[in-house]
C-alpha cells in the first residue's frame, strides 16, 4: 500500500507511525484506482478498482495490515467495493 511506500517511514518512530495510522483510517472515505488494459482485439479497455472505508477497512489500516487490504476488497464487492 501507499503508506508503506512513503520515505517518511524509514525516519519516523514507530510511535508516529501508529499516530498517521490511526489519522488515514478516520478521515479515509475510499479510494479508486484505474489502469488501461490492452484488449485482445488492439485498443486499451478503462478497469476501475473501488475500496471504501467500511469498518473492516478502516480497522485494517489502524492496524498496518494492508496486505489483507486485496482480501477485503473481493469480500467488500458484494456491498461497498468493486474490484
């Protein structure tokens, strides 16, 4: 995820890490993310990739779990996310 990947976190105690944390996950509405996929017959297809902040979302990301954030996503998709 996002978070893991900023060069804050290499200098910041972990103590403010939990903090930055704790703040995404309060005030997180979704996020969406669109790629251009080639299709096989020539020309590139729009995919879209939604995750709200449902509940289990957001405790996920308190927690710094966010190679579970894909696992959510699949079983969001019935409600409030679409992969």
């Amino acid at each position: 995820m996002l978070a893991d990947r900023f060069p804050y976190r290499r200098r910041v105690p972990e103590r403010k890490q939990q903090q930055i944390r704790l703040q995404l996950s309060a005030s997180l509405n979704g996020v969406i993310t669109q790629s251009l996929l080639p299709r096989i017959n020539g020309g590139l297809q729009l995919v879209c990739e939604i995750m709200a902040a449902t509940p289990a979302v957001r405790a996920l990301i308190r927690e710094g779990k966010y190679h579970n954030l894909d696992n959510e996503i699949q079983l969001g998709s019935r409600s409030a996310c679409r992969p």
